[in-house]
C-alpha cells in the first residue's frame, strides 16, 4: 500500500487561501488531486491537513467532494503525516506532497516510487539533490521511518520541516535520490505569492482545455515559447 499525503492549509501568510484560489474554474487543490489520480503507483490519497479553524472550509469542502481529509495539529506536521500512515492498514510507504505545487507530474511520483522500491531505500526523494524545479518535490518514506522519526523530540525547525529528521541523518536512514535529465532546479512552480498565482493561472489557461495532464515537458515548452507567460516565472 502506497500512500500518498498531499498537505494543504488555508492559512498562508501571503497568500491566504491558497489552497482554494481557482485554476480553470476549479480550486487549486482539486486540480492537484486530479493530477495526483493519474500517478499509476499510488494506492490511496489523503489531504492532510491542520484542526485550525481557518483550515475548517477547507476540509469541509474536500470531504463533500468525496475526497478522505485527516486533521491534525498544525505545528508538527511530521505527525500528523505519520498519523494519517497509522489510520489505513497495511501502508508500506508514505508519499509526501505539498500543497503548493499544482504542476505535480505524477510521471515523477511513480519514478520516485519505484526507485523506492527497487533500491529499498528509506527515504527516496527528488529534493536533496535538486534538479527538478522547484514544486515537483516528491519523497517517499517507508512507515518505519516515519513512525520511528515522528516518535522521537525534535527541535521545532524540524516540526515545522516534517522530513529533515530523516534526510538530515543518510547515516541512520538509507536514501535514494531522483534526477531530472537535465538540471531545472533554478526554476521556482511554487504558488507562495500573487504573482506565483498568476504564472500558474496562465499556464493552466494555456494547457489544461488542451489536455488536463499536462506534465513538466509541456510547461517547459510552453515557457520557452510564450514570452507573456515567462515573464510570469522570472
């Protein structure tokens, strides 16, 4: 049982809302797990995220869709992950995504899942090593792990950053790492600001009415011949 985690929150200090704000007439979260259904190697999907009562729309609006949403402290995120892996049986790996990110390539998760499984790694990811640009960050962590990491004190940079317990210590917890074929890591798809909204808005008027599963190869393309769109990401 792979599952995947996808974290999202309401509360962002620039931009607020985000996780609901529209792209192509759907919220940027429906989009992400629309793209997140079309990774072949996960088995399952929750939307996690805090118990704030700004998060409250949110999750009320992801469970009418019929999508499963757990709700756990918003400090510690690394728990309220391995929380989400205790609450479904037979979980062998989690797969962390963030809330920011609406060009996921679920081409890349299933590379990344794979990877973990061939090399057996307990940490696999694309973000140690960077190539991929930034918003297409994928790591997958076997449940020992992350129940081992989640249960032990960790000083509050950690918390707020769920994953460094683990790929800050290669001594302790084996790891694979992910490469693009080319190096794109100066490349920023995060929506964090208004401006970010903006590129990400363009790019899904430009691609999705053509085709819904666009991945990063379209958007690298699309950049590349679009001017008006480019100045969007500089």
């Amino acid at each position: 049982m792979i599952l995947a985690v996808l974290q999202a929150r309401m509360g962002s200090s620039r931009l607020p809302g985000k996780s609901m704000a529209t792209l192509q007439g759907e919220p940027m979260i429906v989009r992400q797990l629309e793209r997140l259904r079309g990774a072949r190697c996960l088995s399952k999907i929750i939307v996690a995220t805090s118990t704030d009562s700004v998060d409250d729309a949110l999750a009320g609006f992801l469970v009418s869709r019929g999508h499963t949403v757990h709700r756990g402290a918003g400090a510690d995120i690394l728990a309220r992950i391995a929380r989400c892996a205790e609450a479904i049986s037979s979980v062998s790996h989690v797969v962390r995504l963030k809330g920011d990110a609406p060009f996921m390539d679920p081409g890349v998760i299933d590379d990344a899942v794979r990877m973990a499984l061939a090399s057996d790694a307990d940490y696999t990811s694309n973000r140690v090593h960077r190539t991929f640009p930034a918003g297409l960050e994928v790591e997958v962590i076997k449940v020992g792990a992350l129940q081992a990491a989640a249960a032990e004190e960790r000083d509050p940079t950690a918390r707020i950053s769920p994953t460094a317990a683990i790929r800050n210590q290669p001594q302790r917890w084996s790891q694979a790492h992910l490469k693009a074929a080319r190096d794109w890591s100066k490349l920023d798809w995060r929506v964090k600001t208004a401006a970010d909204l903006a590129f990400a808005r363009s790019v899904y008027d430009a691609l999705h009415p053509v085709d819904p599963a666009f991945r990063m190869g379209d958007v690298l393309d699309l950049v590349e011949s679009r001017q008006d769109i480019a100045r969007f990401a500089a």
